[in-house]
C-alpha cells in the first residue's frame, strides 16, 4: 500500500501545530510565531469540520471554527483545502485587522494545499493579504 492510499482512505482525525509563519509585510507588531494547535476531523467524502486555537499576528489568542472540504490527488500524496468559518479573538487595537469583524468574530475563508506520507502531513496555509503560515500535523 502506498502513503498516498492508506493516508487519505476513510475517516480520520488530524491534529496539526505551527511551524513557520511570514508575514507579507513588515510591522514590529507583527507575531511570527503562532503557536497553534488544532484538531480537524476528515471524512471520506472530503468534507471536514475542526477547530483551533493560536496567537493571531498581534499574540492575542485567538480561535478558530470551521468547515472545509479537500481534495486529493489520484496519483500523488498532495491536496487542497478550502475551509471557512469563524475568527474570534481580533480585540481592542487590533480589531480593524481582520475584516467583517464584529464584536471580535469575523467570518474567513482559508486555502492551503498540503502534502502527506503515512500519517504526517504539512499544509502551506495562506492567510489572506496578511501571511503564510505552514502547519505539520498527524493523522489518526
């Protein structure tokens, strides 16, 4: 059995943390360092649902909820995911950072593409006008 199959084959659970995080344009107040952690559970039929929490560009924890889709490659172990749902945490200062955000939650729309081996995987995440972020996780 390849990666690529057993990977992908069924449901399972993926738990993914920050690796890497650059932002598109300089600003001292910038945070490049996002310490995420997140869960996602994936179904077979590529829809998804999960949830995380990190520390948003100005190191305010910040949470993430959300519902997604991805899409695998028939022959190699890559993909593309497309997730969107709710930002809360964007605050005081900060709150005009992130758009539509009211009351401190904002609705966000997310693309990344990923690839995996086994169980390991890695997403490059682009966060809209803001930054890329690249997460490593495992599947279960």
């Amino acid at each position: 059995i390849s990666p690529c199959a057993s990977a992908m084959d069924g449901d399972f659970w993926y738990f993914q943390t920050s690796a890497y995080t650059k932002h598109w344009t300089h600003d001292p107040d910038h945070n490049n360092h996002q310490e995420l952690i997140g869960v996602e559970r994936n179904f077979a039929d590529g829809s998804l649902w999960g949830g995380a929490t990190f520390l948003n560009s100005f190191s305010q924890r910040s949470y993430y909820a959300y519902y997604g889709r991805r899409w695998v490659a028939e022959q190699y172990p890559v993909y593309v995911k497309l997730s969107g749902g709710l930002i809360e945490g964007y605050k005081g200062e900060y709150d005009d950072k992130i758009p539509l955000n009211h009351f401190g939650v904002a609705p966000v729309i997310i693309p990344s593409v990923g690839a995996f081996y086994g169980p390991v995987g890695a997403e490059l995440v682009v966060l809209g006008g803001a930054a890329i972020m690249v997460n490593v996780g495992y599947r279960y």
